[in-house]
C-alpha cells in the first residue's frame, strides 16, 4: 500500500481538486484507493456529491475501525470524510502520546492499494503525522511567488520528517497554468531550475476545474475532455491525464 | 554492475517541450510587429525534409507553376490521392520494390524514369 500526501500550506492552490481527480483516476484504473480528507472544510466529500461527516473524527477519537467509517464515493473509491469536527480531532492528536505517528498507526491496517491524504492549507501536527505516514508528496502550487513559498514550507517540514530517518519522495505539481502570461511560465522556468525533474507537468487553468465540485462530480465524469485533463491543444502534455500516469509510476514503483 | 542503467531526464521531458513552446512565444513576441504573423505562421508549419529526385522535384516545380500553386501545396495533393490509392489496393509497391543495401531498410522503392 502506498501513501500519497497533497501537501501545500497556501490555500487554492489546488489540492482538493488534485486529490479528488487522482484519487478518483488511480480508482478507475483498478487501484483500490482511499482518500481521506484532513481539512476541516470536508471539501472532498463535496466535490464528489457525498455528504459531509466527521470521518476523521471517528477514526481519531472514537477509534472507529477505517472499514466501518469508509464511504464508498465510486467503484474502487472509499472516502473517509471531513467536517468542522477535524478540527477537534486535531486537538486530540496534539495531546495524544505520539502525536506525529498517528496517522500511520491508523492506516497501516487499510486493506487498499493507494491511500490519498487531502492536506488542510496549514502546518500543524496532523500535517507532520500525515508527512509521518506518507511514501510520496504532491505538492500542488500556483506559478505565483507567494504558493511557490508554499512549497518551500511543506519542502522544510519534509526536511524534518527525513531527519527522522523516514523516507520520502516529492514531486511539484503546477496548477492553474496559465499559458497566456508572462509570469507563469517565469514561475514555471524557476520552479524547474530550483526542483528539476521533480517538477510535473503543469494543469492548465481551466474553468471545469471549478464547475464540477458543483454537480457532484470528479473531472473525469464531467469533462474528460477538458484542458484540466487533457492539456491544451495539441500538445496534450499537461494536465491530469498526464498527472495520473505519473501517480500510477509512483504507486507501481 | 549492470551495463543496462537509464540516467533519470534531468527535467520531465513533458514539462521541457511546454517550456521550450514558451520560449519560442517570447521570441516572436520580441521581434518587429511586421515579422510576427510570419514567424508565427512558421512555427506552427508542420515541416519534413525529404529525399527527392532531381528531375521529379522540377517536374513538379513546373506543375506548380502552371496550376499556379506551391510546390508544397501540389506535393500534400498528390500524396494523398496516393495514399488514398495505395489503401484502396489501385497501388501496389511490390513490384518496385528493390533490395536495399542500407542497413535500416529492407527495401528501397524504384520509381519509374518517365515523370512526365
């Protein structure tokens, strides 16, 4: 089972709608995959027409086995949802004996292939537990200074996490791509001269992004055809498809 | 030690090609406003080198001269009523076709001397 972490502590940047089509991606190409929602917005469940509950909450405090709070949102596609209760469920990890390894105490019995971690835009200690528990860091930012500052935090905690002798893997996923500007493909050219192969191919912006959490649906059921998962144009080098293929690599690795 | 190792491309090979594209998009951007729409024109032309005859190129040259057409133009015509042909089974290749003596080819097509 592998563990992949959405990280960036800048909010809309985003995540969500990474994690969510990823999620539901590696579920449609046979990989059963669980994504758990860490952000007390319960955005996940939203964006894929569940309702919103207190999943973590349950996992963390009442100690509720995973297969029993687990929604199905798709064929191969659980969900534990979030609410404002993730809020209070952070407060228990902080006071708990080994705040930064309770996550991957609770997930290590998960019974799936791939476990997908929807970040909260913050840094605190469910976020460390979470970089605790992880194999792989996606880190979804927009080519703007301030969200490529983003990546230097999430990168600094990381840093402390490898300290602790845990292995992990990164890769920098840019969003909102706007082709027509100057300053992000200037944000793009720095992001790949500082992170190098560890940049992926960026998502175009893309109006779908944002019209499909309103029905209910993942991108690939309300627009495979997008720019967001396909590319632009001809091209066709960017975008989620693209994304996804690279995510099946990691969890293959 | 295996001899069999792949170096891991330094930079997303996806992620290379997007950047190259915009870097040619400043480029035109930079030129004199006259040399844009020919500069990008150019860069969305899709072109091929090709090996040609000599005497096919000047016949073909002087078709397009008569049909007041460009070479190009006649060239990507006359390609796909051939291909055209060749899928419909009204052209077949193997009695043209040549042993060749380049190693990347088994055979090597024989065009007919008269092309006019």
């Amino acid at each position: 089972m592998k563990i992949i972490t959405i990280a960036n502590q800048k909010g809309d940047v985003g995540k969500t709608t990474s994690a969510v089509t990823l999620a539901h991606g590696l579920a449609m190409t046979e990989h059963r995959t669980l994504l758990v929602d860490l952000d007390p917005q319960g955005h996940v469940a939203f964006a894929l027409g569940a309702e919103k509950a207190p999943g973590l909450y349950r996992l963390i405090v009442d100690e509720d086995p995973i297969d029993q709070v687990a929604v199905q949102a798709r064929e191969n596609l659980d969900i534990i949802p979030g609410d404002k209760r993730t809020e209070k469920a952070k407060r228990t990890v902080v006071i708990s004996n080994f705040p930064t390894e309770i996550l991957g105490r609770i997930l290590q019995p998960a019974d799936y292939d791939v476990v997908i971690l929807d970040m909260a835009p913050s840094l605190d200690v469910l976020h460390v537990s979470a970089l605790m528990a992880s194999d792989w860091v996606i880190i979804p930012t927009k080519l703007d200074a301030m969200a490529v500052d983003g990546v230097n935090e999430v990168l600094r905690s990381m840093g402390e996490v490898v300290e602790r002798g845990h292995r992990l893997g990164y890769s920098i996923l840019p969003t909102f791509f706007d082709r027509t500007t100057r300053e992000t493909v200037v944000q793009l050219q720095a992001l790949v001269d500082t992170f190098k192969g560890h940049v992926w191919p960026p998502i175009p912006q893309d109006t779908h992004a944002r019209e499909a959490p309103a029905y209910g649906k993942s991108l690939w059921e309300y627009c495979s055809k997008s720019p967001a998962v396909m590319g632009y144009g001809t091209s066709l080098v960017a975008g989620y498809a693209s994304t996804l293929k690279r995510t099946v690599e990691v969890v293959c690795e | 030690m295996s001899n069999n190792l792949n170096r891991r491309p330094a930079i997303d090979p996806a992620v290379a090609d997007i950047l190259a594209g915009a870097e040619r998009k400043k480029r035109i951007a930079s030129l004199p406003k006259a040399e844009r729409a020919k500069a990008r024109k150019d860069a969305a032309r899709h072109k091929v080198g090709l090996d040609l005859p000599p005497d096919l190129h000047e016949t073909l040259r002087q078709i397009a001269n008569k049909e007041k057409v460009s070479i190009s133009s006649l060239v990507a015509f006359l390609s796909q009523h051939g291909v055209e042909e060749y899928r419909a089974g009204k052209i077949a290749l193997d009695p043209h076709k040549r042993l060749s003596r380049c190693a990347r080819f088994e055979y090597v097509l024989m065009l007919d001397k008269t092309c006019e």
